[in-house]
C-alpha cells in the first residue's frame, strides 16, 4: 500500500507540473514575445504554438506518469510514431492546408480587409484562417479557399491600382480644352 501511495503522490507531482509548466511557456510566449501587442496576427501564431506545446508536454507527463506505474512505454511510443504515420497520409490536405495558411499569414501575403483575387473570384478578405481564407465579392458572394488549394492570387491592396474609366462627351465638346480640365482633375 506505501508503493501505491508513493506512486499517486508521484503521478499527482506530475500532473501539477505539467499543469505549470503549460502556464509558464504561455506566459513567456505572451510576455516576452509581446503576442497580445502585435495584433491579431501575431495572436493567432501565439494561440498555436502554445497549443501545441500544451499537447507536447502532457504528452511527456502521460510518458512519464506511465514509466512510474511501471508500465513498459516503449509500446506506446512505437504506436504513437505508426499512428502519426497513418495520420499523416490520411490527412495531407489538412496539413497541406495548414502549412499554406502558416506560409500565408508569415510571409503577409495578404491580410483581413485586403482585396483578393482567386480563380476569377475577387472580394474582400473577411477571416483568413490556417486552414481556410473566407473572402466576399461586391455582390455579398461569400467564398471560402482552403488554402492549399491557394496557388495563385492577385492582392489589390498592397500597391495603388490604375483605374481606367471610360464616359462619353458631347460631338460639340471643344477637345483640347476638355484635356486640359481632365489634367487638373487627374492631378
């Protein structure tokens, strides 16, 4: 009975430290990253490393919990590496898909409220996800890209655009003094 006692304060032990260690690698991301500073951006990328390090320690808890129970772990790391496997190839969407949208909001390429073209569809970027991009045209159309499927886009917001408008005159419109009141107008 002391051994299963010892071994419950142990595994309550680690339980306590992973529960710790989680908050203190989110408080370093938050404060010494300056996360909530940078935007909503930045945010997003906090949020998911520090899910993901949250799953990673727990993960290492439930190893060494298992270790001093006495219960062999060796099984459990070679089926979590064939069972990574399977997930891997029966997901290559989805991680396609989140490895883009990683690629997407890191390198800029365009942002929530910018103007977007995909496949002939153009609209204003309203949500821009890791795995999906949701964006509206003029008309209330809304279209969601996974963004793997993202391979090539046209981002009207990041330079100025040329307009070309067209309207007709009057035939008794004097031409040349016309041009001249356009170019005070195009100045």
């Amino acid at each position: 009975i002391s051994n299963l006692i010892a071994s419950l304060i142990v595994i309550i032990i680690w339980i306590i430290v992973g529960i710790i260690s989680i908050y203190v690698v989110r408080q370093i991301l938050y404060r010494v990253f300056k996360i909530k500073d940078r935007g909503p951006r930045s945010l997003t990328i906090g949020k998911l490393i520090s899910s993901i390090s949250k799953y990673a320690i727990w993960f290492i808890v439930i190893m060494i919990i298992l270790s001093e129970l006495e219960i062999d772990i060796t099984p459990f790391i070679a089926s979590a590496g064939v069972l990574g496997l399977a997930i891997g190839f029966g997901a290559q969407s989805v991680v396609k898909d989140f490895i883009s949208g990683f690629f997407i909001i890191f390198e800029e390429s365009f942002n929530v409220g910018d103007v977007i073209e995909i496949d002939g569809f153009k609209g204003t970027v309203l949500d821009l996800g890791f795995r999906t991009t949701k964006f509206k045209d003029w008309k209330g159309d809304i279209k969601i890209v996974r963004n793997g499927d993202i391979n090539s886009l046209i981002n009207f917001s990041k330079a100025e655009s040329t307009a070309i408008i067209d309207f007709g005159v009057s035939y008794k419109t004097d031409l040349d003094s016309f041009k001249d009141k356009m170019a005070l107008f195009i100045e």
